[in-house]
C-alpha cells in the first residue's frame, strides 16, 4: 500500500487549520472538542501510516515520501519539500503519538479558557510534524519557532508557581540558542555555494567540495552551543526545569517529550553529517558538558523533593546521555541517540502526564507530603511504576536498546566515560524508585489523610488512561520491537556517515 505525498502536508496543515477555526470562535463550544480530536488524532494516523509503510517505499535521494511545492521563495532557494529518511521517522512518528496522547489529556482537562489553550497546542503539533517531515533547513527552522512560541504563552497563561519568571526565562534562553542555531545554519547556507536551503542538495554540494576544518569547526561550535541550549545542556539547562515546573501538563508533555528533540536532531540530521570536520575540536568539550548533564544534574535531582521539578530535571539529566552519543561520533553513538530521543520523548511525557494526575488526587507535588497512594488509586502506581522503570532504562522498554547502545558506542570513545555514563544508571534508580515509594507505599501522610477526608481518591479515569496507554504502550513496542525503528535508521546512517564508524547503530537490537 503506498502513501499519497500530500499526507505529510495534511499531517501539518490539520492541526493549524483546526487552531484557525477554534480561534476565530465561530463554533459552538461543544464542537471545539470535537473538532479538536481530530486536529489531534489525523497527525497520529498519519504517523503510524508512515510507520508501518516505510519499508514499502522507494527513497528518492535517501528519502521516502518525498513532495515539494512552491514558496513564491525559490529564487532565494526555499521551498517546503517533505520527506522522510531512516533518522527523521521515528522522530515524527514521536511527535503523531506524543500530541495525540496531550490532546487527549488537554481536551479533558477543563482548563479555563479552553478553547485558546486547544487553539495553542494544536499550533504546536503543527509545527513539531513540520520540522521532522522538512526536507528544507529553513522550514526546519520555522516550524521549531512556530511550535516554540505558544509555549512561552502557555506557560505565561496556564503555568503553575514563578509561571511568568519561568516563561521569561525560557524565553531569553530559547530565543539565544535559536539565534544561535539560525546562524549556524545560514553560515552552511552561504559558505556551501548551493544557493539553495534543500538538504538534499547542500550535501551533495559539500560533498563534492568540503568546507575548510576551520571553517567546519566554527560553524559546528555555533550549532553544538545553539542547539545545545534547546536541549538543555549543562550548565545552560536552568530554564527547562524551572519552564516544566511552571507549564501546563499538555504543553510540558509537548515540549519536553518532542520539541527538546529538535537540537539533537539537527546535530544528527545537519551539522554531523555536513560538518565532519568540525566534530573533532569540539568533541571532549562536549563530553565535559554532557557527563555535568548526567552526573550534576543527576544528583540535583536526587535532592528535589518536588515531584514536577524531580521530573523535569530528570528530563535534563537524561540529555547529557544523547550528548554523549554524539560527541561518538559513529553510527552506533548516532543510532543509539536517535533511539533515545523516542524512548526518552514517550517515557518523560508520560511522567509529566502522571505527575499530574497524581497533584489531582493529593493536592500537592511535595514528595514529603504524600504516601500510601496506591491502596486508593492501584492503577495509577502501576503506570507510574512502569513509566519509572522506562526512564531508568529497564529491558523491555525503549530507553534500554537507546542507553545500551550509546554505551557500546561510549565504549569505544572511552571505557573512563562509559564508566561515568553508567554511574548515571545507578542515580536514576535512586531518584526513581525513591519518588515511587514515597508516593504509593507505606503509610499515608496527615496531609493526605486530610485530603481523603475530603472525599473519595479515584484511581484513574479513562480521560488519563487512555492518553498513559497510547505511550506507554509505544515505549513496550519498541522496547520488544526495536528493528521497527532501527532498520531504516541503519540504512540511513550508513549512507549520512560512511566514513564514521565500524557497525550500524542498534546492532544489539538488530539481533
């Protein structure tokens, strides 16, 4: 069965035209939902679709599903082309299942005013399907910036305590690491000669004449700092645990669990492959950075006896682990990476899905003030149990083939790294197990006593369920399944990384 080429289109365009319609208020409010699933629910089918049907397709120029159509821009050579390589589909894929499952929860969340907040997030999801189906760098780009804006409004309108010191801040770090990243990319774009933003074209122009290793070198500094800030790389990741303590619980799932992949995907998709040379200088700078990431971080979040913070830090510790498959540089460490952001995108949204429902059922995020939650609430610690033991990186589910895997790749840069790398194992364990055992076992606290007192503790309704069950069962898919993802990302990173490295990434999981 094949994919008619303008799906990737309608999986972009849905979404936005759905916002529109809310935003102009010309629907009765019983149908803002309505139509609201659907802006969710057509990127999701989408996302399978292509799924499952990759291995069908003929790439064009390493890419399946490929359409372009004019921009009235193509004189400046910008054009929106979508298509879909081995690296970019598990990451829309990622983006289908994680905005349908915080549609889902949005729409059943009773937010005030709704219908703006409805309106914002399907913006979001828009833009995140458009920067992993963009073949063009500079829609790769504007897409990043129209899902980064409803974010600070969101976090602005919605957000929780310091809401609007954390959307300040979050706006002045992202904002600097986007500027950052756009000269980055526009440096490629002038000192290539292509003349044209397709990444298609840009490496083949700089494959048949390479910049200089200077010149590789400055340009990969600008994309490693200016991507590294979107992805909270220590010690400038202040603002991602602060944004995701404040932020709603659909626009944190959102924004940690796929936009934060947009630095780490175009280091993968652009600034490796294009810039070899580069690489070198920068590489144990980068690993400095990435084991504070996974070392400092990780024992500051052993210390947080806040639930939402716990876990938004959590989600910064774990970068440093995609950090350190890059600074690899192979096809391992670059697999590894790519299988990590998908596992870590499902797992942390889940998190944030849950930490939320739990606020609901206590009143409260303070760990020191909850406990013996699971008599009353069973199905809740089950999920909370498993979308634990997916962040630490248990087998069975995803984050254990993407940890693995960088580690074999670490082993090979350095067994001292891999060493450290592994301690932070042992630290997400310690911060896991402990927030779970102080939430639903032993005996419940005076404060949740009074909050019982109150009346009845549901367990989960199937408002929550449902969205926890769509990743939850993601994570197990490809935690049982990895060559669904692993098998176009080998082809893909053979061809984007020919000189790099001696195996192809999840060679373990291949087996």
């Amino acid at each position: 069965m094949s994919l008619p080429f303008d799906l990737l289109f309608l999986s972009i365009v849905t979404p936005l035209a759905v916002a529109l319609v809310i935003a102009l208020g010309l629907l009765p409010k019983a149908w803002v939902t309505k139509l609201a699933y659907v802006g969710f629910g057509i990127p999701a089918l989408i996302a399978l679709h292509v799924w499952f049907h990759y291995s069908a397709q003929s790439p064009v120029n390493g890419y399946a599903f490929l359409t372009s159509c004019s921009t009235g821009l193509d004189s400046l050579g910008i054009s929106l082309k979508l298509g879909l390589n081995g690296v970019s589909l598990p990451l829309y894929v990622l983006a289908g299942l994680v905005g349908f499952a915080a549609g889902l929860y949005a729409i059943q969340s009773g937010a005030e005013r709704l219908g703006l907040y409805l309106t914002l997030l399907l913006v979001m999801q828009g833009g995140l399907m458009g920067v992993f189906a963009s073949v063009d760098i500079f829609f790769f780009y504007f897409f990043h910036e129209l899902a980064l804006i409803p974010t600070f409004i969101m976090v602005g309108i919605w957000g929780g305590r310091d809401r609007r010191y954390a959307a300040m801040k979050m706006t002045i770090y992202l904002t600097l690491g986007a500027m950052l990243s756009l000269l980055g990319l526009i440096a490629i774009y002038v000192k290539s000669g292509a003349e044209t933003f397709d990444l298609i074209a840009l490496r083949r122009e700089l494959l048949a004449a390479p910049l200089s290793a200077v010149v590789q070198k400055n340009i990969f500094g600008l994309l490693m700092f200016g991507f590294g800030i979107l992805v909270s790389l220590w010690p400038l990741h202040t603002w991602a645990p602060l944004g995701y303590g404040a932020a709603p619980s659909s626009a944190a799932m959102l924004h940690a669990g796929v936009l934060k992949k947009f630095g780490l995907y175009g280091l993968i998709q652009i600034a490796l492959p294009l810039l070899p040379l580069g690489v070198g200088p920068w590489t144990w700078v980068l690993t400095v950075l990435a084991l504070g990431n996974v070392l400092v971080i990780g024992l500051v979040t052993i210390a947080q006896k806040d639930l939402k913070q716990l876990v938004g830090y959590s989600s910064v510790m774990h970068m440093g682990y995609a950090f350190l498959g890059v600074a690899a540089f192979s096809l391992v460490g670059a697999g590894g990476v790519v299988l990590l952001m998908v596992a870590h995108g499902l797992s942390v949204a889940l998190l944030f899905l849950l930490s939320t429902s739990i606020y609901h059922r206590t009143q409260t995020f303070d760990l020191s003030e909850m406990g013996g939650l699971a008599q009353k609430t069973p199905v809740l610690a089950a999920f909370f149990v498993a979308a634990t033991f997916a962040s630490i990186g248990l087998p069975g589910f995803a984050n254990f083939w993407g940890e693995l895997t960088i580690f074999i790749a670490l082993w090979s840069f350095s067994p001292w790294v891999t060493a450290a790398a592994v301690a932070g194992v042992v630290i997400s364990a310690i911060y896991g197990l402990r927030a779970a055992a102080k939430i639903f076992f032993g005996q419940p606290t005076e404060k949740f006593a009074e909050v019982v007192a109150k009346g009845p503790v549901v367990d989960l309704r199937w408002s929550e369920k449902l969205p926890a069950l769509v990743l939850l069962v993601a994570l197990l898919f490809v935690g049982f399944w990895p060559k669904s993802i692993t098998t176009p990302l080998n082809a893909t990173l053979q061809t984007l990384y020919p000189t790099a490295a001696v195996s192809a990434p999840a060679a373990v999981a291949s087996q």
